[in-house]
C-alpha cells in the first residue's frame, strides 16, 4: 500500500513550487516512462497496477484505486514515475536555438519541445515566465522529447542581448519566411499566445518574419504558435 508520505509527496508535485523544493517531476504512461528510462534521468519511484517488465528497480505495485489517487489524469494509464529534475546544461550557441517568449499552454510547450527533437533543435530557452517545462502537462504532451532537449529559463532580454547569433522573431507584419534565404544558426523566438513577441524582446530582433495568409478572405487572425513554429522550423532546415 502506498503511505501517506508518497501520496503526499505525488500528489504535491503538481505545483511548481514543490517540483522545486523537492526537484523531482512525474510522468504517467507506460511509453513516456520507457523513453525517460533508457535516457540519463534518474528514477525516484515507479508505481505500476502490474508487473510490466520495465527495467528499473523498485517497481511498487499498487491497486487501480490508488493510481487514481495519485494521477493527474482522468484516466489513469497503468503507470506513474517520478524522475530527479536534471540539473541545465548550458546553451550551446553554435547552433539553431528556439527561443520563448512568455508560452503559456502546456500544450503548446510540450508540443514546441516535440518540434525542436524532430528538427535537431538541442537547445530551447524560455523566459521565466514561461510554463515550466516539468509541468506534468507538457512532459506528457512531449511524449519522451524532453529527455533530448537542453531547456534553459533564462532573462531573455539578457539572452538576446548578449548573442552573437542572428535573431529572427515571429511577426504578423514580418517578411514572407519563403523569400528569405535562412541560416543554418540563429535564435528563434516565438511569441506569447495572446499578446505575440514583447516589445522589450522585440526591440532586440535583428529580423522580423512571417508565415503569409493563402485563403481568399485572409480572416483567420493568427495561427496557433506550436503550429507556428513547426511551419518556420521546417523552412529553416529546408
């Protein structure tokens, strides 16, 4: 049975300031854990409803009820970890970086560190008003990626500044992303859901593009910033 003490310590890991205090994170499904334990994190706890055969030690089986005591799903899925939080390492500059400016969603986090696995992005930098990325919501929407991105929290203004990359930001008003011609090095930044790129980061881009409009009434007014940052990832590899 599981103690009052691990009950307590899951199910407080479901807010940021106890994923600090304690640097530990959770992640449910049998796929995601597999992918986090062949990577260099380190398990806590493996809490299982039956024997699965992963290879970890300390498999704790529990009942079905108390899975569902201690997930953050509606529909539990069998299995809940907990992995150490991996200490940062740092940027490597040498390179593409994807860089975020106050994301938001979960969703939307979890599906860009996809994005930057897919393209060979290693580094992603994210304002500190950023969702974090140990959100149990974004490791499960990155589907094992986070274990393959470098994610930093950083001063963005400060990151910018003190680059010697090119930096390209997301623009309604940008140029045509097809008519340019793109490094195979820069730092990308991609804008808050709501309110786009900051003026305090914007002053700081070298280079403002955009994805152009195709439909004859032109009324959509944004696009989604996952989808977004799919679509200019892919020209910058092409």
């Amino acid at each position: 049975m599981l103690s009052k003490n691990q009950i307590k310590l899951i199910t407080r890991l479901k807010q940021k300031k106890y994923r600090l205090q304690y640097s530990f994170f959770v992640v449910e499904g049998i796929k995601t854990i597999q992918e986090l334990l062949q990577s260099k994190l380190t398990l806590h706890a493996l809490y299982t409803i039956e024997a699965l055969n992963i290879d970890a030690k300390d498999e704790i089986l529990i009942s079905d009820a108390e899975l569902k005591r201690i997930s953050f799903l509606t529909t539990p899925n069998k299995a809940l970890a907990v992995f150490k939080i991996p200490a940062p390492k740092p940027v490597n500059t040498s390179g593409l970086i994807v860089a975020l400016d106050a994301i938001r969603d979960p969703g939307n986090l979890g599906t860009i560190i996809r994005l930057c696995d897919w393209f060979g992005v290693t580094d992603l930098v994210c304002s500190k008003e950023t969702v974090d990325c140990f959100n149990p919501k974004v490791v499960q929407a990155t589907m094992g990626s986070i274990t393959r991105v470098n994610i930093n929290y950083v001063d963005l203004v400060d990151f910018l500044n003190e680059t010697s990359l090119p930096v390209f930001g997301a623009f309604m008003e940008g140029e045509n992303v097809y008519n340019k011609q793109l490094p195979k090095a820069g730092v990308l930044v991609m804008g808050n859901e709501a309110n786009g790129i900051s003026k305090e980061v914007e002053a700081i881009i070298n280079e403002k593009i955009s994805i152009p409009r195709f439909g004859d009434l032109q009324a959509a007014e944004s696009l989604n910033v996952a989808t977004a940052t799919a679509i200019l990832l892919s020209e910058f590899r092409r």
